[in-house]
C-alpha cells in the first residue's frame, strides 16, 4: 500500500471539527442507540475506529451537556478490498437520526456516498 493511499488520509484533530451545542432538554435516553452495524470486506465501508470514536464523542457531549461534533460534516476513511468497515448505508442511516434527535440537521442526501474523507475511495486511481 503506498503512503498516498486516500486510507491514509487523517480526519480533522477534535479541536479543529465543527461544533454545536446540545440542545437543553436532550438526554442520553432519547438518543437513537447504536447497533451493531453491519460490516463489509468487499464492497466499500467506513473506518470502525472512527465511526465508533464519533458516537462516543457524541453521546459523551449529550451526558455532559456540551458542544458536540456536527454530525453532518462527519468524515471517515474509506475501507474497501480485506479491511473490514462498517456498512455505509447503514452509517448514515443511524447518523442521520443521531443528528436529529440532537437538534442537527441530518445530511443533505440520506444514504449518498458523502462521508468520505476527501471524496476518494479506497482503489481510486486518483493522481496523487
């Protein structure tokens, strides 16, 4: 795998992601719970680690009651060939409800390929 692989690419450090504030009255109970989504080795997917970091760093900001990362502007490495990622449907899916039930916008278009980090898939042939 070379250095310029779009599975390289890093997403924003915490301090420099969107933020919002939670809306008072959210709490932890009326959030959507987080399945096990389904995963995927052939067919593109998204990085677990970063998804799950996600709804971690969201659910933390609702007990808290804090800024929490704008779901909408979510980013995560692409996986694809033997990597295992989750299910992107599925993903977006649950964000988009997620964001939701936190006072956000849910993505523009449910389901559409948007989530990528730079807009590559793993075996683009890109230039670098």
């Amino acid at each position: 795998m070379s250095t310029d692989d779009p599975g390289d690419l890093q997403p924003l450090p915490s301090d420099e992601r969107p933020t919002a504030p939670v809306p008072p009255g959210v709490h932890e109970d009326g959030l959507p719970t987080p399945s096990d989504f389904p995963t995927t080795r052939v067919r593109p997917g998204y990085d677990t680690d970063q998804v799950d970091a996600l709804i971690g760093d969201v659910f933390d900001a609702v007990r808290a009651g804090a800024q929490a990362p704008v779901i909408a502007e979510a980013r995560f490495r692409g996986t694809g060939g033997l990597r295992r990622g989750y299910d992107e449907r599925s993903v977006d899916e649950y964000l988009d409800a997620l964001a939701e039930a936190v006072g956000q916008q849910a993505t523009p278009e449910p389901g559409s390929e948007h989530r990528h980090l730079g807009d590559e898939r793993p075996g683009d042939d890109a230039p670098a």
